[in-house]
C-alpha cells in the first residue's frame, strides 16, 4: 500500500512519466484492482506505444479478466512489436489456452522455446497443453524439461507426479 501511495504521487506529479503509470499498473494489479491496472497501462501505452512490458502487462490482466480476445490481441501486438520476446510467445500462449484453442496454445509455448529453450514455465504450460489433447506422454516430457530447468518448483513436481499414475494405467 506504500507502493501504491507512492506510485499515484508520482503519477500526480508527473502525468507524463510512462514509467510511474506502468509501476502504478503493477501496483494496481497486486493489489487485486484490475479495472485501475488496465487504466494505468492504458496510459502508459497512451505515452509510449511501443512500451513492450506495459502492453504485456495489459494483456495479462485482460486476460485474468477472461477478456480473451483483447489479451489475444495485446499479446499479437507485443509479439508485432519483438518477435524475439519469449515471454508474449507464452503469455498468448496462455490466452489461446484460455480460449481452448489448444494447437494455437502449442504453437505458442513452442515458438517461445524456440527463442528461449530453458524456459521452464513455457515447458510446463506446453505439458499441461499436451496433456490436455490426450497426449500424455509428450506432456510428461515436458514436466521433466521444466523440472530439469526450475528444480525448485514444487507445483511442477506435483503436477507431473498426477500425470505418472495416468500413465501406468494405460
């Protein structure tokens, strides 16, 4: 809540600094006040179009919000904006995922591990995707890449502890 007050000062202070409306949105955001986050980074994206992290950010609360489509489209523009950056490929993965567009959700993860091949979250959401379409194996695969990459993540450990049973009795 400090964060907040401070943000918002420096929003009234300087109307114009992209930077104070995108930490405004984060705030915003963590504080569970997504209608105000989406305004944030609308208006960080109003100063500065080609901000790639605000419009990131703004799709991933659309998306919280299931305002898919417009995720989607935030996610494309990201993407239009660097082609390179992993975590959109992900982040619209996670969108077309939302909308059940499982092959559109593949390719996603895939083309972020294309650009980065330790990204362990892309490894698991591409698993909870397989695993999705029935295919159980190729799901387990990439438990163990995102396990191999992010050890430590206990919820990856579980998540593919609930695939082995499946798969011992098929």
């Amino acid at each position: 809540e400090e964060a907040f007050a401070s943000h918002r000062r420096a929003v009234a202070l300087e109307p114009q600094n992209v930077d104070a409306h995108f930490n405004l949105g984060n705030v915003l955001n963590k504080l569970g006040m997504m209608e105000d986050a989406i305004d944030s980074f609308q208006k960080a994206v109003a100063i500065e179009p080609d901000f790639i992290d605000a419009q990131n950010n703004l799709g991933n609360v659309l998306k919280d919000l299931g305002r898919l489509d417009e995720a989607v489209g935030k996610f494309e523009k990201v993407l239009a904006l660097n082609p390179d950056y992993a975590q959109g490929h992900n982040n619209l993965g996670n969108a077309y995922k939302e909308q059940n567009n499982l092959s559109g959700a593949e390719a996603s993860y895939r083309n972020a591990l294309d650009i980065k091949p330790d990204y362990a979250e892309a490894f698991y959401n591409l698993g909870n995707t397989l695993q999705e379409q029935g295919r159980v194996d190729d799901a387990t695969d990439q438990f163990d890449l995102a396990l191999a990459h992010a050890p430590d993540m206990h919820g990856w450990k579980i998540r593919k502890a609930l695939v082995l049973p499946i798969i011992s009795y098929s």
